[in-house]
C-alpha cells in the first residue's frame, strides 16, 4: 500500500538524540516512503560531536538517508561555487537555516522532499521556504507540506535543553544506544586473585550502577581451562560487546572487571603471540583506570595459575601502562579503601 508521501525530512540538532526525536522520526517512517534526517550544530554541544550523532541515528535509523553537516563534509562534497560553504551558526537568521537545509537536499543529497516533519510553529515556513529553494532549481517540484507533531509535547514531554542540563537525571528519556555515550567506563586491571571483582561489585553498589564480569574467566572454566588460541581475540569481542550492552543501562559509571589489555597478556603468556585485531583492541580508552595491588592473600581457587605469576602481571601491567601514557590509580588495602581511592576519583 503506498504511504502519504515519498519523500520526508526531519532536521535536527539531535544534541543529544532523545525519544522526542524519536517519535517525530517514527512518524516520518510511518507515511513516507524514504527519510532523510539533517542534522547539523555550531558550535557543537560536548558529548554531542558530529560523530557521535550520526552513530546514534545510525544505530537507531538505519533505514533512512543521513547527512551530519560539518564544515570539513561540505567541503569534499561541493564543487567550486555549489551550495553552503559553512555551517549556519545556532543563532542564525531562521531564513539562513532554512536555505541552508535547502541547499543540503538539492547540493548534496541529490532530492527533493515532499514532506518535512516538525514539532514546531515553524515549520510551516520551512516547507515554504524549501518549496522556494526546490523550484530554483526545477519549477515542476510539487509544494513541500510541514506535518506536525506532538507540537504540545504531550507524548514526550523532554527536550535537549532539559538533557543537557544534566543527561543522567533524564536518562529515561534517552535510548540505551544514546546514553551509553555519557557513560564513564572505568576499568579495573590486577593480577589473579587481587581483588578485582570483589571491587567491581561492591563499586556498583556504592553507586547504584552495573558492573561487566570478566567473560575469559567464564569461558575459561566452561572449558576447564583448555583455551585455544583462537579464544583469545573472542574472549576480548565479547568483553567488549558486553560493555557496550551494560552501558546503555548503567547510572553515570560502569566499572569493567577487566579490559582487553588483560587478554592480550594472557594471548602472550599461553601462545607467545596475539593477534593484530587484539593488540588493536588493547588500546581500547576508558575515563578512569584503576590497578588493584597484590597484596590481598592470594586465594588459589584451582582455576588459577599462581601468586607468582599474579606479581608476574602486576610488574606487566606497571610496564603497559607507563608505556601506552594510561594514567590510573592503585587501589590496595580493603575492599572499602578501594571503594573510597575510586570514589574520590570519579566524584569532585
């Protein structure tokens, strides 16, 4: 069955991408064939960068045609004399917008639109205008109509202004794959039996958040130990995977039992060597790295190695970081001097 129209379009700062949005996209899709989302801001909100918005609408859109509008994207995508060369500042004329979406559609997209989706007054001038810029071009091109929608914000009643006030507040608002961005990862790094889960747990409870368990452990003892090669760079995949699940559902921190700077030392001490995919992946940034000490007693639960080899990867991990620039805290003593070094860490 043919929808209402062909072609719609929905601009947006989308800094950051909230439910708001969401709904106005859903509704594009719901009556138009194809949708083509702009979103574009100068200066950028933190957090927010070109980036990152276009992997949110990615993420979650993956259906439609995107274009996130920078200086340095118009540039490899105009020739000489075509179209905007600069981005229209946030608090330009709303006439300089609405030529400037035009010119994106017509310059760079290559379309017209028969349709643009709002919650905005409006709106109803920007279809009128990108009518004007459509027909500069080709007076054929049927009149562009503006659909409200939710212009009361009944349906979600949130903006970006509110979100950015302060992101984890109104994180309800935002869809995992959104919130995930402001999440502060902190990794926690140690030898055999120095405490790091124990820490990652009881830092989730201090701060009401999740933790990510250490999956080469798990996998590990589902396979009693016989690791093959070929484990290693899944063992640091799904590490990484999981991460990424969690964040979207922590509060403000997720702290990780481990990073894949760990199964790179345990590719090296099993096999001698690792593979380029996992030394790519060791270099995996987190907000906040914290090496747990050895001086807890170790703890020999017969799926580990042994206390010397425990000192072996501390002395590495030392190494590993001075090498790579990571900064990091040492946690030792109990559990609860190790909560408080973090927490005075991650809290001002």
């Amino acid at each position: 069955m043919s929808k209402r129209f062909q072609r719609g379009l929905v601009v947006g700062k989308f800094a950051p991408l909230h439910r708001g949005h969401e709904y106005l996209i859903r509704h594009a899709f719901d009556v138009c064939d194809e949708v083509f989302l702009i979103s574009y801001c100068k200066p950028e909100f933190a957090g927010c960068e070109a980036e990152r918005r276009e992997q949110w609408l990615s993420n979650l859109f993956p259906a439609a045609r995107i274009l996130v509008a920078t200086e340095a994207r118009l540039a490899a995508s105009l020739v000489d004399g075509d179209g905007f060369r600069e981005v229209p500042s946030n608090d330009a004329d709303e006439l300089i917008h609405r030529r400037f979406c035009g010119s994106l559609c017509w310059q760079v997209l290559g379309v017209t639109v028969d349709a643009v989706f709002t919650s905005e007054d409006y709106g109803e001038g920007f279809a009128a205008e990108l009518t004007r810029c459509f027909r500069e071009h080709d007076a054929t091109v049927p009149e562009v109509r503006h659909v409200l929608v939710d212009r009361a914000r009944q349906v979600v009643p949130v903006s970006g202004t509110r979100l950015r006030a302060d992101v984890h507040a109104n994180r309800e608002w935002l869809s995992p794959v959104v919130y995930a961005s402001f999440v502060r990862r902190v990794c926690l790094l140690g030898g055999e039996s120095s405490g790091k889960s124990t820490l990652a747990e009881a830092l989730a409870r201090e701060f009401d958040t999740r933790f990510v368990s250490e999956y080469g452990r798990d996998l590990w003892e589902l396979k009693k130990g016989s690791l093959v090669f070929d484990d290693m760079l899944h063992i640091a995949e799904r590490q990484v995977a999981a991460e990424e699940e969690a964040a979207g559902r922590a509060n403000r921190y997720l702290f990780c039992d481990t990073s894949p700077l760990t199964t790179l030392f345990y590719s090296h001490f099993l096999f001698g060597r690792a593979e380029p995919a996992l030394e790519r992946l060791a270099d995996r940034p987190y907000d906040l790295t914290v090496l747990c000490g050895a001086d807890f007693p170790f703890v020999q639960d017969g799926t580990r190695q042994s206390d010397s080899l425990r000192s072996r990867q501390h002395t590495w991990y030392l190494s590993e970081l001075a090498e790579r620039m990571i900064p990091y805290f040492l946690a030792t003593g109990p559990v609860e001097d190790r909560v408080r070094v973090v927490s005075k860490a991650l809290t001002p």
